[in-house]
C-alpha cells in the first residue's frame, strides 16, 4: 500500500512541474520521458501512423 502511494505521488509530481514549472514552459509538442528525467525522442512505434492506427482499434474493440 505504501508503494501504490509513493508511485502515485511520483506520477502526480511530472503533472504538477509540467503544470506550474517554467522547466516546461516551452515544451508543447515535446515528448518528456519520465523514466529518463528528459525530453527524448518517443518510441518509433508512436510516431508510425499504422501502429496508431492498431492501438486505437485495440482500445475500441475493449470498450465496445
């Protein structure tokens, strides 16, 4: 349980400093890899069209 809480809390912190930190203030658009602690390049699956296109299907066929 304590944990679930302090990575709960980990996860809220890169939403608060992107929220109120000037560290982001120019970042739109910009992929911050939380696990590194820095801007980076995304996954090459996000940025191909057609592997977006499958997940989305992914998600739709589980929600219904």
């Amino acid at each position: 349980m304590v944990l679930m809480a302090v990575i709960y809390v980990w996860g809220l912190n890169i939403l608060i400093r992107t929220a109120l930190s000037d560290e982001f203030a120019h970042a739109s658009g910009r992929h911050y890899d939380n696990d590194q602690g820095r801007f980076a390049t995304p996954h090459s699956d996000a940025l191909d069209a057609n592997e977006n296109k499958k997940l989305v299907e992914a998600i739709e066929r589980i929600l219904g």
